[in-house]
C-alpha cells in the first residue's frame, strides 16, 4: 500500500470514530434491570468496533512513515486499546462472566468470528527488540557459568577397538540388508518367469495389441481428470484441504518485504525529524525568544502599576504550582487575577471540611439504608463507569481534524514532516522556557520594588497546603536491600532458578475457534462455557495489552494477578510463555516446588518476595508465575508436603500485590488444575480475575487437528477424515491430542508419507491410551467457578430471571 492509500484508510477510520464518539454519551445513563440485554448489547457492539478501530491504527502506525502523523496515530492507538479494556470491564460487570456470547452481534454487524480477534500492536515487540536481545544475552551468560559442561557428558566415551567395532557391526547390517533386498527382487523375478511359461504367453496382432494398450491408457487418464475433478469440487466446498499454491507465499513474503522497507524508512525519517526539532527549538529561541521575553516583561509591569492603582499595593506574584505568570496572560484584568487566586485559596479549604463531611455522612447513611443500597448497587452496575481514554481519544480526533484532515501528503513524498506545525509546538516550548525565567527574574523585580515604593518585605504567595492526617496514596514499601545493586539482585535470582528464560511462544498458537451457538444455547436457558478462543482473546486483553504499553496500564482499570484454573494439557503454562513471549516480559517462578530450600524462616520470606518485586518493578514488564497454586491457599497441607511448607509466602504474596499501582507493569500469573483443595476466600482475594479451561469442543478440536497434524509436517489428505478425529476425541485436551498426533507422526512415518498416505486409523491406537477428562471431573470445576464471587452473581441473575420468567407465565394463566 502506499502513503495515500493509508491516508485514505486514516480518514475512513475517522470517520467510524466520529461516530462512536457520538454514541459514548449514551452509555453513562443508567439503565434498569429490565433492560439489561440491550444494554449488553450496546456494549457489545461498541467493544467490536473499537476492536477494528485497534486493527486500524495498530496499521496505520506501524507502516506511516511521517513522524508527526505517527505521534498522533500512537495517541490514538493507546487510547483506543484503553478504550477497548475498559468496555470488556463493563461487559464483565454486567454480563457477570468473563467470556461472552458475541455471536448474535456479529451478525447483526455484518461481521465474521475473525473480527473477535484481539489485535496486538506490533510495536510491542518492534520497539523492545534491542532491550530483549541484551537481556537475553546477561541471562545466557548466567546461566552458562551455572552449566558449563552440560554437552560433554551426554555422550558416551568409547576407545578405539570399541568405536571400530560398533562401525563393523553397523556396515555389514547393512550390506546384509542390501544383499537381501537384491535376492528377494531375484526370486520374484524368477518366479515370474516361471509362470509365464507353464501358462504361456497370449499372442496379439499389431492392432490389438495397440487397441489393448489404448484402452488402458485411456482408462488411466480419464480416472485421474474424474478424481482431480471430484478433488476441486471437494476443495471448493470446503470439505477437504486446499493444497497451498505457491503464488500466495510469494505475494505474502513480497507484502512483508515491502513493510519492513517502509519500517527502515520510518527510522531515516525519526532522525530527520529530531534533527529539525533541536534546530527549530534553537532557531526560535535566538530569532524570537528576546521580543517574547521582552513582551512578558512588559505584561508583568503594567500588571504590577495597574494592581497598585487600584488595592495601593503591589499583588503577590503567583507560585510556580499554581501557573506562575501565565494566570497573568489569560486575558484578565488585575482584580479578576487577584479574586481568583484568594478563591482558590479559599476553594481548597472549602473542600477540605465537605469532604470531611460527605465521610461522617456516607457512615451514618449506610447504615440507615439497608435494602435500598442493595437497589442502588444493582442500578450502579448498569451504567458504564467513567473512561479516562475518552478525553485522550477526543483531543486525538480533533487535532486530526485540525491539522491532517484533508491534506494530501502524499503528493510529496519527499517531504518528511511539517515545518509550520513543528514551529507552533516548538514556540509553545520556547514561551514555557521563556516563561520559567521570566518568572526569577519579575519576583525579584517585585520584591526590589516593595521595598523602594512600600517598604516593606516582600510576600510570596504560598501554595495551598495539603490535607493533613492520612494520605490518600499508596504505602511506601520498606526497602530491605537498600546498599545492593540490582544487577547482584538479578543474578541472585537467576542462580536460584527464581528468574527463568522463557520459551518463545506466541499467543496464535494456542488454537481453538469460537463459540457459535452461545445466543442459542442462552435463549434455551443452557449456560454456554468457554471456548479455547475466548480464553485467548482473555489473555491478550488481560495481560498482554496491559503489559505491552505504560501508557496503556496507566489508563486502563487495574489488573494485578489472573488465575487459569482447567484440567492438565489445557494449555496453561502455554499461555503464561505467550506473555512472556508478546510483551517481553521477564519470567518469575514462585511455584511452592521451586521455593522449597530457598531463602528459610519468616525474614527469609520478606527478603524473597521484596528482591522479587523490586526486580520486576525495575525490569518491567514482568510476570511473576505460581504452578500449582492452589498450594499456596491450602485448606490443609498433606503430610508429605509439609517439609515444603507451601503457604509461606501467602501473607507476603498479598501485600506485595495491593503495593502495585497503575504504571507498575507487573502481573501474577498463578495456575491450578486443583481449586478445590484451596481456600476459596484467599484465593479469590489474591486473583483478582479467575478464567476457566475447559475440554475443547467440536469446532475447536477440529481446529486442533489440523494445526498439529499440520506442524508435525504432514498434510491433510482424502484418506484422513479430520472430522472424524474431531468427534472420537470428545473429552480429551489439546495436550492429549498433540501427544497422539507425536506418537504417530515419527521421523520415518514422516518419510513414508509420499508412498504411504496418512488414515483416520491410525490415531486412535495412542489416542485411546491416554486418559480423558471425565465429566465427574469437569463438574467438580464447573461447581466450584461457581463459588466464585462472580459466579455466585451470575447464578443468582439466573435464578432471578428463571423467577422472572416463571411469574410472567403465571400471570399470564390467571389472564386467561
């Protein structure tokens, strides 16, 4: 695509934007009970379009080569992803699940299941390539002094007759294997020479022998034209594999070329740029910085005579924290200037005494409600809370509106930026300078003047004092190791194997599609569970695009920990290295096994989780993982566990986690195939988040199948009916199929493919050998998600609309 086509594209999505923006002053109403499918239903659709709006500019920024539309496009970007976590926020709060039935909506917007897609922004990866290799490279290095002779000993050491003979053994095999391939070809040969004459030979003439061998060459032809016919027909209905052409690969390599030159050229651009901010920041400050000066001088002074004129004295210059001079260059008069800065002064204590107020006011309130709060409550949850990304997204559309709409750039490629648009942020920079010295300089004038016109000492103007008594911050963590570096805290962490190097793993290879039939099965009053797509797109919202950027963390709802709770070989662990791998993000170990020994006693503890976060606070983006972390929760610990004492950092672990604010790219990641053996109350108090894995339906197992068999390195022939594999591995994981797919598809069954197709057969030998996941199993899950806090609220919506629905029919009987 060239510049003007994504110009084009830039416009368009602008215009969608525009839109929305017009539908967002709807949301903040508060809607009734009653209403809440359509409520859901406006959240739905607006969540879906922004999600292509993220598709958009996550375009756009990466393959824009101008610096300036790319700033902006970077704006727009962030918010838009802010804005995306926030409508999953509301989505949650009232759907009262963490997956949701889209289906329905999908359609109604013309829109196909790809469109459900969680976009990563590329420049997650692109932008911390540099950092990662570096970082890659200290742990390598680590991790080397620990091992360094892991390569020697696994290979045996023979001497020389040993070698020799082992070498004599394999070279006369396999001349007995040649010998014997050569007489089992002799006999048959034999033999059938033999046959031919006890039988004899039948004789043709000329014109039967050719008529004889056309008919079976033509034979041949037309069965191989009737077969390729009936493959193409089958292809085009979608019912058996179409072979991959080699035309597309090329275009698509071509397209990636070709985003990578436009990438190279992005960076030529970004140094053009920064070149010509410093020289228009020095050009503007030299040319106009001394009349600017002298301006605001001059502003100053006859600020200072006319507010002598009309009080008999000079006013009080206004602190730095409040603006300094620019109150004085609002356009406002000397009077309007010193009112507002006595009524700030008196605004600030004003809301110091409501607000003590409004608090003995709200305790006394609660306790008078009683069932009303509860309606309140229930009402609160149908409205959409505040969005921070809102403003960020309005001012966004309106500088594009400003500035870029409907300029045709591209009719100049050469042109890297905009000189005048540069000079208009640059003069902003060169006052905002100017200003701040301005500023030391007229105090001082201010203060020579008092004293030879008012003799008297100068006042300055102090800012208003903060509220004392309990602070609405965080608390400040103690630090424990305030003398040692972080690179000693680093490799300390390593050698204890608390800091691992992690598999790279992207997220779109966890496989699964999508839940077709959820509006179906909610309007047959049957609870759809979700499907492996749904918990892909719950990571990427969840932990990826929180961690890929500080500025989306910054301003999306806050996030600290998420608990993955399914059977073994549902992909967990895999989910944790694909965030680690998409946001390059440092790997933490606290799983119960791999603490045990490690830093002992209560202050061992404290020092452990202490160096742990401190060293994901610096190294951001950082996941910290717990396997099996039920452990950690223990109603009671089995008598062969406790010698590991796996609940020692329980107490440590959840202070730990209220200490991480916005800005803190840091996230507990625990997993568990066992929740029911925990306490539920830490538990749901620790993990903030809870996702259910459950066994992969139909759609996603069929799904399964084909990647794997495909990655094995193997292709889908006629012979391998994939939608049989699909249903006869009803109740297995996807951990179960790969390990049947492997058990199969060895190195020499790999080589016999072009003379020996794959069959449907000869999966279900391994496959049947290994243990599903059994419904007692599978419900005991279900059952405990459903003491969870949010799924107690969604069986209690249930059960009050089964109520609902049960009184309208029984009104409706008494009609009659």
């Amino acid at each position: 695509m060239s510049e003007a086509a994504y110009q084009r594209l830039w416009d368009s999505s602008h215009l969608i934007l525009e839109e929305l923006l017009d539908q967002e002053s709807l949301l903040g109403e508060a809607v009734p009970d009653s209403k809440r499918q359509s409520f859901q239903y406006r959240l739905s659709s607006l969540y879906l379009y922004y999600l292509g709006l993220l598709r958009r500019f996550d375009t756009l920024y990466d393959q824009m080569v101008q610096p300036q539309k790319r700033r902006l496009l970077r704006q727009l970007l962030d918010s838009v992803a802010c804005r995306v976590l926030e409508l999953k926020d509301d989505l949650v709060r009232a759907d009262l699940c963490e997956t949701h039935c889209l289906d329905q909506v999908l359609q109604d917007l013309k829109l196909t299941p790809a469109d459900l897609e969680v976009p990563i922004p590329k420049y997650f990866e692109l932008e911390q390539s540099s950092i990662l290799k570096d970082r890659e490279h200290m742990l390598v290095e680590l991790l080397s002094r620990l091992k360094p002779e892991t390569s020697e000993g696994s290979f045996p050491i023979l001497s020389r007759t040993e070698a020799i003979i082992v070498l004599q053994k394999a070279e006369r095999a396999r001349q007995g294997r040649l010998r014997a391939t050569f007489m089992r070809e002799i006999r048959k040969e034999e033999e059938r020479d033999r046959k031919i004459r006890e039988e004899g030979r039948f004789k043709f003439s000329q014109d039967e022998a050719a008529i004889t061998i056309q008919k079976v060459w033509k034979g041949y032809l037309q069965r191989k034209r009737t077969q390729q016919d009936r493959r193409t027909e089958m292809e085009f209905i979608g019912m058996l594999p179409s072979a991959s052409p080699a035309e597309p690969v090329g275009a698509v390599s071509q397209a990636s070329l070709r985003a990578d030159v436009r990438r190279l050229r992005q960076t030529e651009k970004e140094e053009e740029f920064q070149l010509a901010v410093v020289k228009a920041h020095d050009h503007l400050r030299e040319l106009e910085g001394p009349d600017v000066k002298e301006k605001m001088m001059q502003q100053i002074r006859q600020w200072f005579i006319e507010c002598h004129a009309l009080t008999g004295r000079f006013p009080d210059y206004p602190d730095e924290s409040l603006g300094g001079s620019s109150l004085i260059f609002a356009d406002k008069t000397p009077e309007q200037v010193r009112m507002e800065l006595e009524v700030q002064v008196q605004e600030n204590k004003k809301k110091e005494q409501e607000k003590n107020k409004e608090k003995e006011k709200e305790g006394k309130e609660k306790k008078k409600k009683g069932e009303k709060t509860k309606k309140g409550e229930a009402d609160a949850m149908l409205r959409a809370l505040p969005s921070k990304s809102i403003p960020v997204i309005n001012a966004g559309h309106k500088e594009y509106t400003n500035l870029w709409k409907n300029r045709f750039d591209s009719l100049f490629p050469s042109q890297s930026f905009d000189s005048e648009t540069l000079k208009m942020e640059q003069r902003k920079d060169v006052e905002l300078e100017i200003r701040i010295q301005v500023d030391d300089l007229m105090r001082q004038e201010l203060k020579n003047l008092r004293l030879a016109v008012d003799r008297e000492e100068t006042r300055p103007m102090k800012p208003p004092k903060k509220k004392a008594g309990k602070k609405p911050g965080k608390k400040k963590e103690k630090d424990l190791t305030p003398d040692r570096p972080m690179d000693s805290l680093f490799e300390e962490l390593v050698v204890l194997g608390l800091l691992k190097k992690s598999e790279t793993v992207p997220l779109k290879d966890y496989v699964g599609d999508c839940l077709y039939l959820g509006s179906a099965l909610n309007l047959a009053n049957k609870l759809p569970m979700p499907s492996l797509a749904d918990i892909r797109q719950n990571v990427a919202l969840y932990a990826i695009l929180r961690l890929g950027s500080p500025d989306i963390h910054s301003m999306a709802p806050l996030i600290r920990s998420i608990l993955l709770v399914g059977p073994s070989g549902m992909g967990k662990k895999m989910l944790v290295k694909a965030v680690c791998t998409e946001t390059g993000a440092n790997l933490f170990d606290l799983s119960p096994e791999n603490l045990q020994g490690k830093y002992p006693g209560k202050t061992g503890v404290q020092m452990l989780v202490h160096v742990v976060f401190k060293v994901a606070r610096y190294l951001q983006p950082s996941v910290i993982w717990i396997g099996n972390a039920e452990k950690t929760f223990y109603k009671r610990v089995p008598k062969d566990e406790e010698e590991m004492d796996p609940k020692r950092i329980k107490k440590d672990l959840t202070k730990a986690l209220r200490l991480l604010s916005p800005g803190d790219r840091v996230m507990l990641i625990g997993t568990t195939d066992r929740p029911q053996v925990a306490e539920m109350k830490g538990l749901c108090h620790t993990y903030e988040r809870i996702l259910l894995l459950l066994r992969p339906d139909y759609a996603s197992r069929y799904v399964l199948w084909k990647h794997m068999i495909e990655a094995q390195g193997a292709k889908g022939t006629q012979h391998l009916d994939i939608s049989a594999l699909a249903k006869v591995s009803d109740g297995y994981t996807a951990g179960c199929i790969l390990q049947a797919i492997q058990a199969v598809l060895t190195e020499r069954r790999l080589l016999q493919l072009s003379r020996r197709p794959l069959l449907t057969s000869e999966f279900l030998g391994p496959l049947a050998k290994l243990d599903p996941v059994y419904r007692e199993e599978e419900e005991s899950l279900k059952d405990w998600y459903f003491k969870t806090p949010l799924g107690k609220k969604k069986m209690k919506l249930l059960k009050d609309q089964d109520a609902a629905e049960e009184a309208k029919a029984k009104e409706k009987k008494k009609r009659k």
